[in-house]
C-alpha cells in the first residue's frame, strides 16, 4: 500500500508552525487548498473540505484528531482503525533555527492492501500536499504582526509637523 509523505524545511521555529498548523479557523487566509472546521484536541471531531489546485470542491469528510502532541504531532484519522484507516499526518522536528515539517497521508489496517488508493492514485494527489505544505511555509514564516519592526518615517518638514500626505 503506497503512502505518501513529504518534508519541507521551514524558516520558523516549531512553536510557530504548531501555531499556524492548528489554528484552524485561520486556515482561509492562508490556504487555498483545505479548510479544517473544529478544534486542534484530543479526540476532537474535524470536518475538512478539499479543494484541487483550481478551487474547485473535491470533498469534505470529518476526522478524528488520533494524536496531538503539542509542538511536534498531529495526526487526523479517518476510517476504522485496525480495517481501514487513513491518517493524514504532520510531524514537526526542530533543526537548527527551523523547522522540518513531514506531512502526508499513511494508510493502515487489514484490509488497506486491497482498498487503499493505488500507486498512481496516491501520485496524483501529490501536487495538493506540495501546495499544502508550501502555503503552511508561507504563512509560519511571515514575520508575526507583534514582531514587526516599526516602520520609520522621514522627518515632517518645515511646518508640516504631524501632516501626512493623501496617497493618489
């Protein structure tokens, strides 16, 4: 049975990926791709919708957070443990001043090698988790707005103290 896992290398610490990772309600600011509608618990029920690379509505299905381990693992688990199961995975791993994320999709259970989606299927699917995990790095390594350095402005000139000019 195929699975498909990917890792990329994040300028940002592991804390601020966990942050973007599992603020949920964030995620159409920033991702085109899925939309995780619950809470990043133990056990917590999640309703992801998909979306392909055009926007276009794959499917929507629920989820049940497997494992939450703050700062390094989150596991979604759809399916029947032990028959059939897919886990939709990110494990986060600090190195050096970033972070590796491996994400993908890993299938198990007794009947996975007869069910599961073929090699071929799994490569197509490839392209939305290369698009998922570059929107995360985009967003984790945006400077946060309480660490935004000041902007500095030219001194007002002669008379125009305090004024600001309208923009055209």
């Amino acid at each position: 049975m195929p699975d498909l896992l990917l890792d990329i290398e994040i300028a940002a610490s592991p804390e601020r990926v966990w942050s973007v990772l599992t603020d949920f309600a964030a995620y159409p600011a920033w991702n085109p791709y899925q939309t995780f509608e619950g809470r990043a618990e133990p056990f917590a029920i999640v309703q992801i919708s998909s979306r392909d690379l055009t926007g276009r509505a794959l499917q929507v299905f629920n989820a049940a957070i497997w494992k939450l381990e703050p700062g390094r693992k989150l596991e979604l688990l759809v399916g029947k443990l032990f028959w059939l199961a897919s886990r939709r995975i990110f494990h986060l791993e600090a190195v050096g001043d970033g972070t590796r994320l491996r994400h993908g999709l890993v299938f198990s259970g007794i009947v996975s090698a007869w069910k599961s989606p073929s090699a071929q299927e799994m490569e197509n699917l490839r392209p939305l988790y290369v698009a998922f995990g570059a929107a995360l790095k985009r967003r984790a390594e945006e400077p946060t707005h309480g660490s935004r350095a000041k902007q500095s402005r030219p001194p007002a000139g002669p008379g125009k103290r305090g004024t600001r000019r309208a923009s055209r």
